[in-house]
C-alpha cells in the first residue's frame, strides 16, 4: 500500500526511521512528477519515477541495444508481421499478482485506447490485433515495422486490475512506491518479487525534491545526495575537481527546443519560421546556456550518428538577421513582429536558452517576450495546443521515427503544433515499414531537410548529459536517452 502524505504531514514523515538506511540511495532532482499513469505522463520528472517502477517487453541497454525486460524471449515470422512475445516467468507485480499475457494484452488496450489520451500511441498504429496463445503475447502488425522492438519500451506493463495510476503506482520493475510527500520526496522500495533474482541491489531509493541546483550542489558535495541525475552545466562544472563526486557524461538525445503552433499567426507562415531559425545563433546558445557543454542540434541528435544530418547542410543554421528581417517582411510584416515563448521554468537550462534566444530574435526583427510557467501549467498548456510558441527540453530516442512519427505526422499523439505536410507525412509512413536500412536512411535525410527550417520545431541544442555520483556508490551506467534502469544493478558501499 503507498503512503501518500499531504505536505502538512512533512514533519512527522521525516522521523519515521528506514530500514537498511546505508542502503537506500538518496537521489536529488529538480522537480516533482505530475501524475505517475505511465501510459500518459511523459515529464523528464516522473520518468525518473517510472523508469524504476514500470518496465515494457524490452529494453535499451548503455549501447542503445534492445534488450528483453517483461518479455524473455521473441520470434519474428518471415514476413515481418507477427511477433510471438515469451512472458517472464516468476516475476509479481508490485501488490503481488503475478505478470501473465493476459496483462501485456491490457496495457496494448489502454494504451492504444482513445480515452487513455496517450503520447505514445502514435507508435503502435501497425499493430492489427494482440492476443495471448497459451503464456505467449501474439502481436499482429498490418506491416512490418523497423523499430518496433525499441518503441515497446514505452509499453509499461500494467494489472488488468488497478486504481487510479497517477496516484497508485503498481508495475512490474525493481522498486516500488511506498511513499509519496508531493515537493518534497518519494519513497520507493526493493520489490521482493522482481523477476531479475538479486537485483536491485539497493534497499530502496528515496527520491528528493530540490528545486534549487545550488542546494543540490552543496548536498551532493557534503553527501547528504548520492546521486543526480541530468545535471546542468553549469553544476556540472561546479562540481568538477570535487575528490568526492564522480562525473559521469555522454551526448544527450534529448535536446533545447522552441515549438510553433502551426494555426496561430505569425508562425502559421513558413517563411516567419525559417526567419526565427535564421535568427538563432545556436553555437552561442550552446556557449551561453550550456557552458559550451552542447552542440548545435538538428531534428536529431549527433548521438545518433547512422541517423543525423550535419547541421552544415541546413541552410537556416547559419545565422543571418538581415535574411530574418527580410523574410518577415515579404511574409507581409513591417517593423517588429511580436511574439510571446512560454517558458517551462522548471529546468534552469530552459530558463537560460530562453534568454539567449529572446536576446537573438529581438536583434533580428522579432519582439519577443517570455512568459515564465511552472510544470504543471506548462504541460496543460502545451497539451492543449494553448501556446503561439514555448521552449522547452524534450527526449531523444534511439530510432527515428520514435519521435519524427508522433511529433511530426499528421494528427500524431505529441502533434501538439497542429502542423501537416502531406509529403512529410508519406516519407514516415514508409519509413517506418522499409527493412532496407540505407533506404531510411535516405528518406529520414529529406525528412530532416523537410522539418529543419519550416518544421513546427526549432531545434537549437543537444548538451553533455552529465550525473554525478558519490565515490561509494558503484555499479551504475549512464545513457543517453536518459533512462535510470541501471540503478537496479547500483550498490552504495559502506
């Protein structure tokens, strides 16, 4: 049963002793989940939540491989239509039921559901039927899809039978919630029943809420925090030199953003899109904000690098205000052209790019002003489509279409700029079925082309990821798309 404790109760939570204290792992990030439905949240805060108690039938591992999680094992037939899923054996859920096909059957349901409102559902628009055959997940697709194995780790598996799962988390991972004070902490345990016998290692994880970096700098340098994930660069740099603290670092898939809404003037015209692109000086983004910890980004991230396009060969990347200026006038605008950026305030980063970018357009024939916004605003806002533009950090996936799909086709589930482009649109419906690697590789080159200077999204930067450890703690392994499931194999030495 999970503890769920107003904030008034702060005081007396805080006395109630741990069990195995020296083995519970204090994590500090910045902010608090909003909601836990894995099936719907998608913040960076409640995956570092989810990614510990949820899993899906597979998995990304350090090198960006898939690997099997909830399902042991798959078979593909020759056509490439059908997968046949071998479900774990031994493994419960968090309240003890044990994990059957019947329950990978549901969260396909739910998840595909129109109701469920998930971001993921762009992902699974192949699959035709799912169906348990004895203890086996038969999944049907109307054609073959290439990264359909990495997509599943969205899948979290979920019991038929649960209550309300942005409050009541109940999966199938190594931890388990058992408390949680909103902005302040949450407290998850070892669940006994984890399928992986001897993992997690840890007693538990307690994961607090520090919205302050300077605060959770001086924690992780006197040990009151063993572990940060995501730092900003400017921590990062911090703390550099720190005999006590390890840096642990990688290119980032995730990445800084400004997002247009396609129907709402002036960026319902391409041309004021590619003027905005034109005014941005993405390598002095990256110095400003990032300490010089980034690179300058395209529609994907230079992590990927079978994928990427060279920001070299986008003609927009190559700052030019005068060209700005000249753009908007012949999209019909004389003197400045107004523009409101909401601003998820949450993350320091964001902040920091935000002002950068507004200093660059105002320079460029732009008027712009930031409206700061806290978490859970932002998100309605965004998810509503109630926004002219925002910056804002997003996740990166390790195959292309996990994000070009559900952002960029139209009507997909995270199209939240209302933007279609019917050409576009045919590209990633093909893409998506070739088998043949260097043919997408090609069409997801003119897609980039397509999207990187009058696309609904202006991508600026792809930072260092860095997380910082304590010198005791062992066993843990970063990756890039910024997923913590190597915290069940993470020991802290006493």
């Amino acid at each position: 049963m999970i503890r769920f404790v107003k904030r008034a109760a702060f005081a007396v939570a805080l006395v109630v002793p741990l069990a195995a204290a020296a083995q519970v792992l204090e994590v500090a990030t910045d902010a608090s989940p909003v909601g836990l439905d894995p099936h719907v949240a998608t913040a960076f805060s409640t995956a570092l939540v989810n990614g510990n108690i949820y899993e899906g039938l597979t998995s990304i591992d350090k090198d960006l491989r898939v690997v099997p999680a909830v399902a042991e094992s798959w078979s593909v037939s020759s056509d490439g239509k059908v997968y046949t899923f071998k479900i774990r054996k031994g493994g419960t859920f968090h309240n003890g039921k044990p994990i059957t096909a019947a329950d990978v059957v549901y969260s396909f349901e739910r998840l595909l559901k129109k109701e469920t409102g998930s971001p993921f559902a762009s992902r699974f628009t192949l699959v035709k039927s799912v169906s348990t055959v004895a203890d086996d997940v038969v999944v049907e697709l109307t054609d073959p899809s290439a990264p359909f194995l990495s997509q599943l780790i969205v899948l979290s598996i979920v019991p038929a039978n649960h209550g309300d799962l942005q409050r009541e988390a109940n999966g199938t991972g190594p931890f388990k919630l058992t408390q949680w004070v909103p902005d302040t902490y949450l407290q998850l345990a070892k669940h006994d029943g984890y399928w992986d016998k001897g993992l997690p290692k840890l007693a538990g994880l307690k994961i607090n809420i520090v919205p302050e970096a300077s605060t959770r700098q001086v924690g992780i340098s006197t040990g009151i925090y063993q572990f940060m994930p995501s730092l900003d660069a400017s921590t990062a740099v911090a703390l550099r030199g720190n005999s006590a603290v390890r840096l642990l670092e990688t290119r980032d898939l995730a990445y800084s953003l400004v997002g247009f809404n396609t129907t709402q003037a002036p960026f319902d015209k391409p041309a004021v899109r590619e003027a905005f692109n034109l005014a941005v000086d993405r390598a002095k983004i990256a110095q400003a904000a990032y300490f010089g910890h980034a690179v300058p980004g395209g529609p994907l991230s230079p992590a990927l690098t079978d994928w990427a396009t060279p920001v070299g060969q986008f003609s927009c990347y190559t700052p030019d205000a005068n060209k700005a200026k000249a753009l908007l006038k012949e999209a019909g605008f004389s003197g400045e052209v107004p523009v409101t950026l909401k601003v998820l305030g949450s993350i320091q980063t964001v902040r920091d790019v935000a002002q950068v970018v507004q200093a660059q357009l105002n320079a460029a024939g732009f008027k712009a002003t930031l409206e700061i916004q806290e978490q859970g605003k932002f998100i309605q806002d965004w998810r509503n489509s109630n926004f002219e533009a925002f910056v804002s950090q997003n996740g990166g996936s390790p195959d292309p279409d996990d994000y070009f799909y559900r952002t960029f086709r139209t009507g997909g589930s995270t199209n939240v700029f209302k933007y279609s482009n019917p050409a576009l649109d045919k590209l990633l419906d093909d893409a998506r079925t070739m088998q043949d690697k260097a043919k997408r590789q090609a069409a997801y080159k003119e897609a980039q082309q397509i999207l990187a200077c009058r696309g609904p999204i202006s991508h600026l930067a792809y930072a260092t990821l860095f997380t910082a450890v304590r010198n005791n703690v062992q066993g843990y392994e970063l990756i890039a798309t910024r997923s913590t499931r190597y915290l069940r194999e993470t020991s802290v030495a006493r």
